[in-house]
C-alpha cells in the first residue's frame, strides 16, 4: 500500500474538515488556511480538504494527515479542478486525494474526466469525484475514481437543494458502487455527520458548520433576533 492510498485509508469512519475561505472574505489567505488545518487537526480531524494551490502548498508541510486537494475555477459549470493541469497541479502540491467534478459535463479543456484521473494516478496520488447524482459516480468509477463524494448533491440540476445531507442520495451510492463514498454537503451538526455514518459513508467531510466564522455567527444572529 502507497502512503497516498494508505492516506485514504487512514480517514476511514472519520471526520474530514475543510478548511477553504471564499474569495474577498478576511480568512482568504494560504496562510490562514494552513493555521486552520492546523487547528482542526489538533481537534481531532484525520483528514482536511483544502482549495487553491498556494493553500495546499502551506498546508501539505504543517499537516500529516490525509489531504484532499482541488482548485476551483468560477462557480459554474465545471468548476472543480476542472483540468488535467489543475489535477497535476494539486499532486504537485502535495495532495494525497484530488477532488475533481465527477460529472459528464464538457470540461474546461476539451479532455474526458478519465484524462484527469489518469494524470493523478500517474503521480500517485488518487481521485475523489465530486457528484451530483447516482450517474455521476457511476460515470467516475468506470473513469477510474477511487471514491466518490456526495458534494455536488443539490447542484446540478439533478437533485434538489436538501436542507441537511442528502441522505437519499448517499444511501443510492451506498448501495449501487464498490468504492469508498464520503458524505459531504450541508453536514450542519454532529448529528448530521453521525447520521450520514451510520448509512454507510466510509468518511465524513464537513466545510462550513467548523470553518466559516460568518456563516457561524450569522445562524447565532439569525437566532436572536428572530
């Protein structure tokens, strides 16, 4: 087993964290990024998902846990390490999983999804794909990903927006693929990561309700004032 696979393994029935600011927000810098990994490390996570390729570059030294890297480019479309370029970058910068879009949607640069993941096996690191539906990770594993995510649930078009993980959906992967699925997407609390556990994701990545002060102090707002 490869330090990179064994990477994947180590995240089993774990909590991943990730740790990525939006573009103009206060936190948006390498450097703050890299000290929040840091920080939910020292909590417990046993792996982080992290953005850009400055950040995984800050991050990769501080941390030794399993690092799920992407970049994003734009907000629509395919927009998740969306290139075989952006792929290798992400390997270059020493992620150990890359997180690509695990649709069939055209990509940025012409290339078919099998294109990327090749690329990133060919430097030995392995793929997630970010998807949308049950096609999706169907599509990516006959790519050749190494697991699936649920990330994309709600934002494709061909689901709706669920208020909290889309169970449903994570229970259709469960059931239907042969690769490690991991729940990501409106994970909003404990229980919710429980809950996506116990029906059958092999890991748990949880972004916004750990990471993101503003959204944080505005459901603490929302709440008083309502």
């Amino acid at each position: 087993m490869s330090a990179r696979t064994g990477a994947l393994a180590s995240i089993k029935g774990r909590l991943v964290v990730s740790c990525q600011a939006y573009p103009g927000e206060p936190m948006r810098s390498p450097v703050i990024m890299a000290a929040v990994a840091q920080a939910v490390v020292q909590g417990g996570a046993y792996g982080v998902r992290a953005q850009g390729i400055e950040d995984l570059k800050a991050i990769r030294p501080l941390v030794d846990v399993c690092l799920i890297g992407l970049v994003k480019r734009g907000s629509d479309g395919v927009f998740i390490t969306p290139t075989v370029a952006d792929a290798v970058d992400c390997v270059t910068a020493g992620a150990d999983v890359v997180a690509l879009d695990g649709t069939a949607r055209e990509r940025p640069d012409g290339q078919p999804l099998a294109a990327s993941i090749a690329a990133v096996h060919d430097r030995g690191a392995l793929v997630m794909a970010d998807c949308g539906s049950l096609d999706d990770a169907l599509y990516s594993i006959d790519a050749g990903a190494d697991c699936v995510g649920t990330t994309l649930a709600g934002y494709t078009g061909a689901r709706p927006v669920s208020r909290g993980p889309d169970l449903e959906l994570l229970a259709e992967f469960v059931g239907r693929v042969n690769v490690p699925v991991i729940a990501e997407g409106r994970i909003r609390n404990p229980q919710d990561a429980q809950a996506c556990l116990t029906a059958g994701a092999y890991a748990v990545v949880v972004g916004t309700a750990i990471t993101h002060p503003a959204r944080i102090t505005r459901t603490f707002v929302d709440h008083l004032h309502t």
